[in-house]
C-alpha cells in the first residue's frame, strides 16, 4: 500500500552548552553526556508533524498518523521499542493512530484529563513526567488556547528543556485557531474563552521558556488549524518572540480580537474527527479491507453519491452522471471533509484497481473510510461527457455567461480576474446553490483549475436542467494577464 506519510531523512542534532547532545544521521551515537534521538514525520498533505523521542532504544511517539506501519518500521530500523504514546489534544483535522498503537503494542497513552477521553490513559498534566532515561524526561505543560485540553511535552536532558512538542498551540509564526471546539457541542469551550486562554498560554507558559528551546508544532503552513503560518518545520522559543505575530505586546483584549478575526470556515469534518479521536479509532487496515468493490449496474445512481477522483481531463471526457468530481491530489481528502458530511454514505471512483487502496488510506486519514460504501474502478463506457470549454467564443461573448470564481474572498481580493464574476468559496458552495442564477450556462474558475473541476460538478449535479463549464486550467492565462494589467496601472 502506498502510504502519504513522508518520513524524513535528516535527524536533528542539538549541540548544547552544557556538552548534552543529541544524534544526528551521520554522527552515529554520542560517547559523552546523554543521548537521545528526535525524529520528525510528516504528513504534507494535512501539513501534520508527529514524533518519535528516542532514548536508551526506547521511543515515546507524539500525536501520530492514523497509519501506525510507519512508526513500526522505523522502531525496528533503530533497533528501539514504542513504550508510550502522547496526544497533545483530541485533534480536530485528522484521525489519530493512538488506540491501535496502545493495542498492538501494549503501551500506555498519555493525555491531558480535561479531555475526558473514553480510551485507556494515563493523566498527562503539569507537573506530570514520562521517564525514557535516567537523563531523558518529558514533562507535560497545560496550554490550553487551541483546545482547553491542550498539552505541550517539554524535553528535558540532564535538567535542562531542551525542545518543546507544541501540539496546534503554538505553531511557528502563529498559534492555533480558537473556534473549533463550539462545534463538538463543548459549550464550556466557547472561543472567546478559548482566545483568552491562549493569551495565557503564550504569556504564562511559552514565555518563560528560554529562548533557545527548540519548538516542534504538530502543523505547518497549510494546515486548516491555523492561518499564515511560516513554511518552517522547527523553530525555536527565542525567534518565536521574535517573529511571531502572536508574541507582540498588546492588551489581551486586543489579542482576542486580532485572533478570532476572519478565521476560515471549519470543515465538516472537524467535529467528527475531535470525537473519533476522544474514542480512539478502530484499526487501519481491517476498516480498509471491509470496503468493497462494486460496479454501476450495483447501485442507483440517481440516490447515490459519487466521488470520482480521476484527472479532472479525464472526468470532463467521461463520468458517471451525478458524480463530483474530487481530483487526487495532496490535500484532496480535506476537501471530501469539507464538503461531505459525516455519516453520509458515497461511493468512490478511480481509474485502476491498484488505486483504490491508497485513495482509500487517505479518507480513513480523517476518518471517512467507514462511510465508503464501495469502490468503482472507472468504465469508459458508463458516462457522460462535460461541455468543453471554447475560450474563443468564451472571449466574444462573455456577456452570455454567468461567471462564478470559486476562490476564497482573500484572493478574489487580491486579484479580481473578471469583474462581472459572482463570488462563492468553494467551501460554501452546497450550502449557496441557490444564489447562483440558471438563465444561462454558468463559467467556473478558481486559481489553478483544481477547485473549478470540483464546483462545476456539484453545481452540474444538483443543477442537472443548467450547462456548466469549467474554464480550468485555462484560468491561469486570465489571471496573469490581469496582473501584469493591474501592475501597469
């Protein structure tokens, strides 16, 4: 199975004042003072980090991937084992491998008791301290502010902290969103008490930590948890304070207001996820092995929903009537949570068999593989083929299309293509349909062609009597030239 957790290659090694170092890949173990290893794992599609902290040939993970194999293989590489697991907080954007790792190993998991998780844990609060190595402690620091549960692991050697694990609290170049928990019916966890709290957290806790204690976040830029973020994957406390728009001095009612304004739609799937997560979820590769195949002549069309996750070149020559089109793609999973509620059953189309398993992997990476009633392996004979889009006659007659631009209000902003456009996000768009005029056939576009291919599908779905165009990747040579028009006035 191919899997979209990327492991990299480079270890971190931490040269410290007080002789205390870590490993790095070439370096091979430490002779003198104490040893210990940090490994980073990334998701890119989600912008998700998780950890291993490894000493003495024992290894604690911090907030895994749903899909455990990575962290095995790596344990067994290093000739190390997995004694702990430790969930910074019930994550809201992705599902989290911890329960089956507790299974399948045998080992505690470590969280905040604000949580109120239904899993098996350990207490994991301030004050509170796993033991690697006589030398290699992690300590638990309550910051709450992105959720009132949430944690961060400091790493101390010898005494000294070293790093600090920072879950979605602090993240580099800005902190974590304050408005998901409202939605997973926590009215305690309202976000303006939650904004407060991360006022507290950066002031009280992250503050008091010196300046070169390196920050590993459990995101990085392009997360949904949070906004303009650094592309980074480490920092350290001391650039935090300094670069870090969070950590400018401004009274805490100002801080509050700076940190709810224009956060982006939360998806639909965020609720979900942050109560899957409080369970633990049911092991990977069963829930994937009970999907079945199927074909057209299996379902109704006319009841179902389809997600066909072909080229968007593909799907415009030919598709299955009534499908959406949700092209693979890095982050393309988020977008099935965003616009497919939990608990609404769909099918999903790809163009081989050996496809399956890895569109599959990625939907159970926010915990929609159970709502997957089957997958299709694309038929050229079954479908339909979408109306083309003519850039000619598009040009000469543009005052006969309703044009939508389906990009987020920030970049319509910064760059208005057609001025005559209607604007919906993407995001709002099943919620909207009935904002968008039908008298004449309807011209879709984004930025780049991804998110158009998705919105004229819905729209041609739910909008079946109206033609709808999608001007894809067209749209760039629209773009460009209204930039270099724009630049020039």
């Amino acid at each position: 199975m191919n899997r979209r957790i990327f492991i990299h290659r480079s270890f971190f090694a931490l040269a410290l004042t007080t002789g205390v170092k870590g490993i790095s890949c070439s370096g091979g173990r430490e002779k003198k003072g104490s040893e210990y290893l940090i490994k980073q794992f990334e998701d890119t599609g989600l912008a998700q980090f998780s950890y291993a902290v490894e000493a003495e040939n024992k290894i604690v993970l911090i907030d895994p991937a749903r899909d455990p194999q990575p962290y095995y293989a790596y344990a067994s590489a290093r000739g190390a084992r997995i004694i702990g697991v430790v969930e910074t907080h019930p994550h809201a954007d992705f599902v989290s491998g911890h329960l089956q790792i507790h299974r399948e190993k045998n080992v505690p998991i470590y969280v905040s008791a604000l949580a109120k998780v239904s899993y098996p844990s350990e207490r994991f609060d301030d004050g509170d301290t796993i033991k690697i190595s006589n030398d290699v402690v992690l300590r638990a620091l309550n910051t709450p502010g992105h959720s009132p549960d949430s944690i961060s692991i400091v790493l101390q050697v010898a005494g000294k902290d070293i790093a600090v694990f920072s879950g979605d609290a602090l993240l580099l170049g800005g902190v974590g969103r304050p408005d998901l928990r409202e939605y997973s019916g926590e009215a305690i966890a309202q976000r303006y008490h939650l904004a407060r709290q991360m006022y507290h957290s950066l002031f009280t806790k992250y503050s008091l930590l010196d300046d070169d204690v390196i920050v590993y976040p459990a995101h990085g830029a392009g997360t949904l948890c949070a906004t303009a973020l650094s592309d980074a994957k480490q920092s350290t406390i001391g650039h935090e304070k300094q670069h870090n728009t969070a950590f400018q001095k401004r009274a805490e009612d100002d801080f509050v207001r700076l940190l709810l304004a224009e956060q982006p739609i939360v998806p639909a799937y965020f609720p979900f996820d942050v109560e899957i997560n409080k369970k633990g979820a049911t092991d990977l590769s069963p829930a994937l092995d009970s999907i079945p195949t199927v074909t057209t002549r299996e379902i109704d069309l006319a009841k179902s929903l389809v997600i066909d996750t072909r080229p968007s070149k593909q799907y415009h020559g030919s598709h299955l009537k009534g499908s959406i089109n949700i092209p693979e793609r890095a982050k393309s999973e988020t977008w099935v949570g965003t616009l497919v509620e939990p608990e609404r059953g769909f099918f999903v189309v790809v163009d081989k068999e050996s496809e399956a398993r890895d569109r599959l992997a990625k939907l159970a990476k926010i915990g929609y593989e159970g709502f997957v009633q089957g997958v299709m392996i694309y038929q050229e004979g079954d479908g339909l083929a979408s109306t083309a889009f003519n850039k000619e006659n598009f040009d000469r007659n543009q005052q006969d299309y309703h044009i939508l631009d389906v990009r987020n209000a920030s970049e319509v902003e910064s760059n208005p293509v057609f001025k005559q456009a209607k604007h919906i996000a993407l995001a709002d768009l099943t919620q909207a349909l009935d904002r968008i005029p039908t008298d004449k056939p309807i011209a879709v576009h984004c930025a780049s062609g991804y998110r158009s291919a998705i919105a004229s599908s819905i729209i041609k779905k739910y909008r079946p009597e109206v033609e709808v165009i999608d001007i894809g990747e067209e749209i760039k040579g629209y773009s460009a030239s209204n930039k270099k028009a724009n630049d020039i006035n």
